[in-house]
C-alpha cells in the first residue's frame, strides 16, 4: 500500500505533497530534528490528509 499526503506548516503556511509506503515513518522524518531536506525549514509539520492506493504508479500520478 501507498500514501499519498498532504502536510502543512502552521507558522509559515507551507503545504507539503508526498508519496510514501509508510506514512507514519515519513511523517516522524519530515519532523525530526536531523531532517536536512527542504521541508527542514518549515517544521513542525501536521498531516491534514492522506490518501491510500494499491499501486506505487497511481500514488506517483496522484502526488504530481
């Protein structure tokens, strides 16, 4: 299974969009202190919808 999410920054207004096999491990990435990505900048982030697909194809069609 795949997750398509969908993240906001509170504090900046940001909105994040992402696929993923484990939305939970990926949301605890997006949020740790030793994130070094993009999304570095704009923690902390909160999960405000998801999405589930069987196939990885569709998650990937669906985040663009």
């Amino acid at each position: 299974m795949f997750h398509v999410y969908v993240l906001h920054s509170a504090h900046t207004g940001k909105i994040y969009i992402g696929f993923t096999s484990n939305i939970e491990a990926r949301l605890i990435a997006h949020n740790h202190p030793s994130n070094k990505g993009w999304t570095m900048s704009f923690m902390p982030w909160k999960l405000i919808h998801s999405e589930v697909y069987e196939a990885k194809e569709d998650a990937m069609a669906r985040e663009k």
